[in-house]
C-alpha cells in the first residue's frame, strides 16, 4: 500500500499544532533541538534501513514527516520492473515536492533502461537542467516520431552548449540530429572552436570525423597540434580558427613546458598572423606555470606578458614571485599595478604597508596597516597586531522571537531536511534545505541555519549564509563550537592552544563529525585512516579501524596527537599547519626554497592554493574561536611563531 504524502498533510492544522507545541517548549525553557529530535531517530534510521533493503517499514513511520522518502528508498530498488502506474502515481502524490523530483531523475533513467520511451516523455518536467537527462528526452521524442523543427532547435542548442564531452546519453540523440541533416558542417565547427578554447583534444577529434574532404584533415591536424604541437601548423591558412588553434595548443603546451612553447611562439606568431590577444594567451600560461614553481625565468615570464593578459591570478603571482627574491620595491610595484578593487583586499593592503615599511618609508604603512586593521581576517589581525590595537570584530547579534522560531522550525521541508541529515543522508537533506529556502525571507533563512546547527548541521552557518554583507557578522553561526571539553582536554594533553584546535577543526569538516572527504580522510579533523591507525600504534591509543575516526573522542584525539607531531617537527605553528594541510615533501621544499622568511611572507609564497588560503584561514578563525572560548585572543603574530598563547588581546568595532 503506498504511503501518504507527506508534503500534502493539512498545512494549517498541520503547522499550527506543530508550533503550539514548540512554543509550549520555549515556554519551559527547552531548546528547539528537543522537538526537532522527535520522532525518535533510531527509529526513522531503522525504517530507512529496511526500506533500502526491501523489507517492512513499521506502519508507525508513516506519520513522519520524511515518509514519503521511506517509501522512495524502498521503490528505488526495483525501478527496472516498477509498474509505470506506480510511478507515475508516486510522481503525482509528491508532485512539487523535493522527493518527487529526485525520483523522476532516477526514474527517468530506468525508463530509458527500459525502452519505454513514451513514459519518458510524460514522466518529463521542464524545469529540468541535467544533460544526460535533456539527452534522454531529447532521444525519447525521437523514437516517438517527434522529431519536428522545434527538436531540432533543441537538439542543435545542445550541441551549441559546450566544448567538452558530453554524457553517453547525448549520443544517440546527436546520432539522430546529424542523420536529419541538422548538423552541418558550420555548426561542427562553431562547436570544435568550444572544444579549441576548452582544451578538449578527444571532442576535436571526435567532431572532425564528422567533417568532410579537407576540411576534415585540417580539424585532425587542429587536434594533432593541440595534443603535442608540431611544425605543420607554420602552413596552416592564416585565418582567425588557425590562431585560435595554435595558441591555445602553446597555452595548453605551456602548461608542461613554459619555455619550449615560449620559443615556439615567435614562428607561429608570425606565420599565423597573431594579435596581442594570441600572444597575451600563451605567455600567460608560460609565465604562470613558471611561476608557480618559482623557476629562474619567472620574472622576465612575467614582464613579457601583455598588460591586457593579465587578470587578478596573475598579478597576484607577480607579487609573490618578487616576495620570493625578497625584491620589496618589485612587490610594492606590482601592488600597485593591480586593480583598485583587488587592492583595496586587506591581504593586498597588508602587504602594501609591508613593502611601504621594508622600502623605507615606515610613516606611509602607518596608514596601509589602519586601512588593513579594519577587516576581521588573518591580514587584519596582523595589522592591528602590528599597531597594538583591538582586533576588528563587530559581532551581529541574531535573537530572534520564540514565536518566529518556532514557525521556521515547523516548516514541513525543513523538519523533513533535519530528519534525513541525522540518520545520514545528507544529498536528500540538502534537497529539502533548498527547497525550505526557497519560501523563506532573510530572517527565516538565519533561523533555520539555527535550527539546523541545533540538530548538529553545522555547515549551514557556511552554506546558508552570505547572501547579504551583514550575514559575515554572524560568527556564531558562522563559527560553531560543539565538543569544547573534548577539545580543551586532548588540547592540553598535547600540549597545544585549544582555538587553534577548533580552527583546525572548522576549516576541516565544519564540526561535522561524519565528514568524509574525497580522498577518504574522515571525521573532525580530516584523518586519513593510515594515518589514524599509525598515529594510533605509536601512541598506544585504541583503534578500531576507519569506522572509529567517526568517533568524535577518537578523532580529536588521533588529530591532536598528529597535530603535536608536526608542531615538533617544524616547531613554527603556521608551517605545521601547512603540513597538515599538504603533507611533508611539499612543507620541506617550501622551507628550503624560502628559508628565514617572515612568516606571512613565506605563508603568501606557499605554491599551492589550498594550501596557502588553508594556513591564512586556520590562523584567522583560532582569533575568532580565541574569542568564542575565552573573549580574548593571543596575539595572532605570536600564535603563529609558537612565542606565546597568552590572551592579551582583546576585541573592538572599529569606526567606519
């Protein structure tokens, strides 16, 4: 018997019981989190299990407010053999609902499976964006003899869409549309040249296979070139696409070899007819692959680059090629040919008022670093540590009604949203968290981050905030702070400072003690499991295997202990996190290529940047769970070189 839908229980009635009692929870002191928990969770995640594995849900969850996903995770076992009225009547029941739409997806795809193109077509919603599924019904009304003018726009603006590859799905569609006629050998090339500017040497290829006669060799030598660059492209005809071609061939050679396409550009410059505009396109590249890695021929890669080439990226790499030779006037330079909005950024003021200083001119920075001193981040703290003042903090304060708190948390796709995050599904969850946000005002927006970091969903306070300026004020939600004792205990057993503890423990996984990362490191702090387990071993602690880094004491105590580790082995706090961040061999080349760098020099010269925003971000937020622990921070230039943890520093809204 399929369950009832969930979305369509009476909303007024529905709502005001809901909030009635809520407000009966404020009434007696109690948080949101009391009603947000209920029903039982165990519960619900057993239900969830059963259903994904094809057995009976207990009759009792069908009054959750998630029901309706019980039952998708038990229909979504079978979709190959499901009735298409079943599915279409679980479309029909959720219609507008979040668990409808992620359904039709997964159904749209074992129609096609299937064959059963006509259920395609009626199974299909306009508002969908996905390729392979715009392919999928773009192959279902061909197969049901729609194939009138209006699928062939549709058809060719697909094709018009991009130059890299496109899903498997696309194929039989494209196959359907050149058969037809409608791919001529004009929009072949109108999308070879998206695939020349996207580097994709196999979707050349594959379009020049549809070309004829010559104008088919010439595309597979286009593409010959874009993959190793050779001597026949000085023949080429000297028109707009050659150009287009060979330079961004050089550009994508570049990437491997700057200085061997540097020496193949002149040739081809001239041969081809280039313009400031090819030329700009592959000294670009030279100079910053060269860069990057700090080779001999940086800065005279860089002076070759044209004025019209360069783009934030680039000149931010002038600056640290000459922070890297220690060339003050060359940086300082290089400040001041950026853009006034990129250097107005604190981190490039910052450093303005630092070449100012190392140039000479010591009463110019004074100026530079009170402009710096205003923003609550890691250049700012360091310019009001350089001038001995209050770090810029303005804290917004959020206190929303009991009553408006409580109608947020009633909302049925939130509650929905909350109930899946906590038994682990959190794709789903963050469907219906969209989908919450789309009826909600600012107001309501900021209540439900509230609500959810109050079920432990603390990246929401990231993800759900932002959308206005006065929202980076809301450091609370922006910061949360859950596991103090456990982090304040291992922190002092490893001898370490606790904020630089959460810090780490922010920038890692947001609180998020089930976060898993693509390269599988896991938990609070991002632990690798053969790191967990050799951390383990050497220090005599407990391990369970990989499954206990979700544990949040186990975790916080391996990554401390490994944290220790790497603060004993570099003894400097900002070049341990470093480390933790992007591991040994490339810490080791970094001290060696720059040694005896002021810190925040050597921090912005830091090739990787990850990396080099990761350190940045750690120190910066230990100011700010400096603040949240404890009102006062340690001094962030002695945080950072391991001098001294005393909160002396204290905080302020500086005048506008």
């Amino acid at each position: 018997m399929p369950m009832p839908p969930t979305h369509r229980v009476n909303p007024p009635t529905f709502r005001s019981v809901l909030t009635r009692a809520l407000l009966l929870l404020f009434a007696l002191g109690l948080p949101l989190a009391v009603c947000a928990q209920a029903p039982d969770d165990a519960a619900f995640r057993a239900a969830m299990q059963a259903a994904e594995r094809g057995q009976p849900v207990d009759p009792a969850m069908r009054s959750h407010p998630a029901a309706a996903w019980l039952e998708f995770a038990s229909l979504r076992r079978n979709l190959d053999t499901l009735p298409l009225a079943q599915g279409r009547d679980f479309i029909a029941r959720h219609q507008g609902a979040p668990v409808a739409e992620v359904f039709r997806e997964a159904w749209l795809r074992a129609l096609a499976k299937r064959e059963e193109w006509a259920a395609v077509r009626e199974a299909w919603a306009p508002g969908i964006t996905n390729t392979a599924l715009r392919c999928i019904e773009l192959d279902a009304r061909a197969r049901t003899g729609a194939t009138d003018a209006q699928w062939t726009r549709d058809a060719q603006a697909l094709w018009r869409s991009t130059g890299a590859s496109l899903p498997n799905e696309c194929d039989a569609p494209l196959a359907t549309l050149a058969a037809r006629g409608g791919l001529d050998d004009a929009l072949r090339w109108e999308r070879f040249d998206l695939a020349v500017a996207a580097q994709d040497v196999g979707v050349m290829r594959s379009i020049a296979r549809g070309l004829s006669g010559s104008q088919q060799a010439l595309a597979e030598d286009y593409a010959a070139f874009m993959q190793a660059p050779h001597d026949r492209a000085l023949q080429w005809p000297k028109t707009a696409r050659s150009r287009l071609v060979a330079s961004h061939g050089l550009a994508k050679y570049a990437k491997d070899d700057p200085l061997g396409a540097e020496r193949r550009l002149p040739a081809l410059a001239e041969a081809l007819g280039f313009g400031e505009t090819e030329n700009g396109r592959v000294l670009y590249q030279a100079a910053l692959w060269t860069v990057a890695s700090y080779l001999p021929d940086s800065a005279r890669l860089l002076n070759r680059v044209p004025a019209s080439a360069y783009d934030e990226r680039l000149h931010e790499w002038r600056v640290r090629e000459a922070l890297a030779r220690k060339d003050w006037a060359a940086a300082l330079a290089a400040i001041r040919k950026m853009g006034p909005a990129q250097r107005s950024q604190s981190r490039w003021t910052w450093f303005q008022a630092r070449m100012t200083e190392l140039t000479g001119d010591r009463s110019g920075a004074q100026p530079l670093f009170r402009e710096a001193a205003k923003q609550p981040d890691f250049h700012g703290f360091l310019a009001a540590d350089r001038l001995g003042q209050p770090y810029a903090l303005c804290p917004l304060d959020f206190s929303p009604s009991s009553d408006a708190r409580a109608r947020v948390a009633a909302d049925p796709a939130l509650m929905r949203a909350l109930a899946l995050y906590r038994i682990d599904r959190p794709g789903w969850a963050a469907r219906e968290w969209a989908d919450a946000l789309t009826r909600f005002d600012d107001t309501q927006r900021r209540i439900a981050v509230q609500v959810a970091q109050e079920s432990g969903w603390y990246d929401r306070g990231v993800l759900g905030l932002g959308r206005q300026p006065e929202e980076s004020r809301l450091y609370t939600l922006r910061f949360p702070l859950t596991q103090q004792a456990l982090i304040e205990r291992e922190s002092q057993r490893h001898g370490l400072d606790p904020a630089w503890v959460a810090a780490e423990i922010r920038a890692e996984s947001t609180f998020n003690p089930n976060a898993r990362s693509p390269a599988d490191a896991r938990g609070l702090m991002q632990v690798m499991p053969a790191t967990g387990a050799a951390v383990a071993q050497r220090l005599g602690l407990p391990w369970s295997g990989p499954e206990g880094l979700y544990d949040p004491a186990t975790n916080v105590a391996i990554g401390t202990a490994y944290l220790r580790e790497k603060k004993d082995m570099y003894q400097l706090p900002y070049v341990a996190i470093a480390a933790y961040n992007a591991g040994p061999t490339p810490t080791g080349r970094w001290l060696a290529q720059r040694p005896d760098m002021d810190p925040d020099i050597w921090i912005e010269t830091i090739s990787y940047r990850e990396t080099r925003e990761y350190v940045a971000r750690v120190l910066a937020f230990s100011v700010i769970y400096d603040w949240r622990m404890y009102g006062k921070a340690a001094p962030l230039d002695a945080r950072m070189r391991g001098t001294s943890d005393a909160r002396t520093r204290t905080f302020a809204c500086p005048a506008s």
